[in-house]
C-alpha cells in the first residue's frame, strides 16, 4: 500500500484539526501538492512576526520536498528509483537518512511480522486499485508478484552503507513510511524557526505539535468507514501523530465484493477483517506503517499487538461493524457497532 492512496482520509480530518485555525490572524495555512499528495500545513504565530511565520512554512514544505528527492519512486533520479533499477543486480550506496528511512521501514516490517511490507509494489500495480483499469489478477498472476514480495530480501549494509534488494523484479516503496517521515522532519524544521505550534498534514498523516495559540489542544476528526459525510470519533491532541488506513480509501466492487488497496503480503489479495485502523503515536514516520501494518494483521492480531504496545493508541472497525479500541479512544464515546454496507 502506499500513502498517496490516504488523500479523503486526511482531508477530512484536517477539516476538524485546521478549521479552527483557517482565517484567524494568530496562524498561517498553506496547502501545496507534494509527494503526489496535499500537503497542509498550519503554523501558530505566537510572538513571531506573520513574515516569519510564512517563511518557516515554507521551509517546512521545503523539506518535504526534499525528502521527497531522496525517496520518491516517482522522481527517476532519486535514491530509491536506483535501487529498483539496480534490484538483483548491485547494491546501491545511499545517503544516511535513505538508509535510515530504509531500517524503520524494515522494523515495522519486524514489528507487524510482514503485515507491513515495503516491497509490495509489484502487487500494487497488478491490481491497480485507484487508476483506471483496475482488476481481479489471475491466480498465476498473483502467484507470480509475490515471488518478489517479501521485506526479508532487502538487504541493508550500515557499515557500506548500501542496500541491495536481492532479486529481480523487487520494488522498493516507501511511501507507507516515507510520508510520515517527512511530516516529522517538517515538524523539526517548524519548532527550530520559533513556532510553538502546529500541524503537518501528508496524505493520511497528521501530525500535530504543541498547542494553538489559545492554549487549547488540535482537534482531528476520524473519518467514519462507511458514512461519507460523518466522522467515527473526534480527538484533542499536542504532540502526536495520527494515521488512518481504510477499505474505503480506493476500492472497486466486482461480483459483490469489495477489493481495496491494502494488500495483505503473505496472499497477494486485499487484507480481510477490517473496515479501517487508526493509529495514534508520537511520531508519523511510525504512526504511518504501523496503521498499514496493523490493519493487515487483521482485527485479533492488531488488538492483541495494541494492548501489548500502549505507547500506541489503536480505534479499529472490523468488517462486522465491531469498534475495537486501545489507549486514547477507550475514553471516547464511539457509538456503534457499525452495519456493513451491501457491496
């Protein structure tokens, strides 16, 4: 699955988060594509003077943008697009932060024991859910892809800094993490110019710091799964990441099934069990996979992963309409169960 895929999801929940802030004079919006994505980013002035505050919003969509440089899949002379070019053939020297960007991916990949998979481009574009064309694949088409899927083969040489993806036809993305992770270094970039508040919004990530100048903590809606227009739950936030991954994001019925974007790696077939997950953090580069991760896994494995990990606050929607819910959202009210629409 890749990020990019995440846009209404962000949307609506940058609606509640920024609504409170669009046209009072005490902060700055600003909302640029990036990383094939909106971008949205809102800045609490504080003390600084409204020039300066503009200019460290825009140095924070410039370090997006650079990011996006150094990891796009879609940029041919990035980093990344040569290690898919060089895939079974060399390892690549990357810079650094690649090649750290590269082993948090991997340990999410560790952590949700493959449910998140940065390598499972190949199945992402045999489907093709979300762009014109999409279909059921064969079964020895699908076979085929995941004989190139697997985290595992990524191979990351610290001491060389190197990474090899060891097969050929392997496909490196990450953008499951690579959004995240660029949410947090604009965030960096916002607090060292002086801003004491804020969001960073990419994609289906939402990144919140500090406060509004009001002293009041951010609101972010959660888009409910099978309402359009209607929110599942609302939080108040400082420091933290949120992430929402769902079957309503891109999807295509056929035969009165529904196949969404999230593929589950170890079948090759959209994952089963979930309608959506939400993920809240510290971070987004984590918030960002571990959403996918989680959601892979499916509703049992996920609740059990959640209550184990509280640093991590999960609010999952089966495919029954349950409501599942961990640390932050057992305090909300969240009325359910949820009736699943007739696909």
């Amino acid at each position: 699955m890749t990020g990019r895929l995440k846009t209404f999801t962000v949307l609506f929940a940058l609606l509640l988060a920024a609504s409170a802030c669009s046209g009072r004079p005490e902060s700055y919006s600003k909302t640029r594509v990036i990383m094939g994505t909106y971008v949205t980013i809102t800045a609490e002035r504080g003390d600084l003077p409204e020039i300066l505050t503009r200019a460290a919003v825009f140095d924070a969509f410039a370090e997006i943008e650079r990011v996006d440089r150094l990891m796009s899949t879609y940029k041919q002379d990035s980093q990344l697009s040569e290690i898919n070019r060089q895939a079974g053939i060399r390892p690549v020297k990357v810079d650094p932060e690649v090649m750290q960007a590269v082993k948090d991916a991997l340990e999410v990949s560790r952590m949700t024991a493959g449910g998140f998979d940065p390598t499972v481009g190949p199945l992402v574009r045999l489907w093709g859910i979300g762009h014109e064309g999409a279909r059921v694949p064969a079964p020895d088409e699908i076979k085929k892809a995941l004989a190139v899927v697997n985290y595992k083969d990524v191979a990351v040489d610290a001491g060389a800094s190197t990474v090899y993806l060891t097969r050929k036809g392997m496909y490196l993305d990450l953008g499951g993490s690579a959004k995240g992770y660029a949410s947090d270094r604009a965030v960096d970039v916002l607090k060292s110019k002086g801003i004491k508040g804020g969001i960073v919004a990419v994609a289906g990530d939402v990144r919140l710091f500090g406060s509004r100048s009001d002293s009041r903590p951010w609101g972010v809606g959660i888009q409910h799964p099978r309402d359009k227009g209607g929110l599942l739950a609302k939080l108040e936030l400082t420091d933290a990441a949120v992430s929402t991954s769902g079957d309503y994001e891109r999807f295509f019925i056929k035969d009165h099934t529904r196949y969404h974007h999230i593929f589950d790696p170890s079948t090759g077939y959209p994952a089963k069990g979930l309608m959506s997950l939400t993920v809240v953090a510290k971070e987004a580069s984590l918030a960002d996979p571990l959403t996918t991760g989680l959601f892979v896994l499916g509703p049992d494995k996920a609740y059990a992963f959640a209550n184990a990990h509280p640093e991590f606050s999960v609010l999952m929607v089966t495919s029954k309409g349950e409501i599942l819910k961990t640390g932050l959202f057992k305090s909300i009210r969240i009325d359910g169960p949820i009736t699943p629409t007739q696909d």
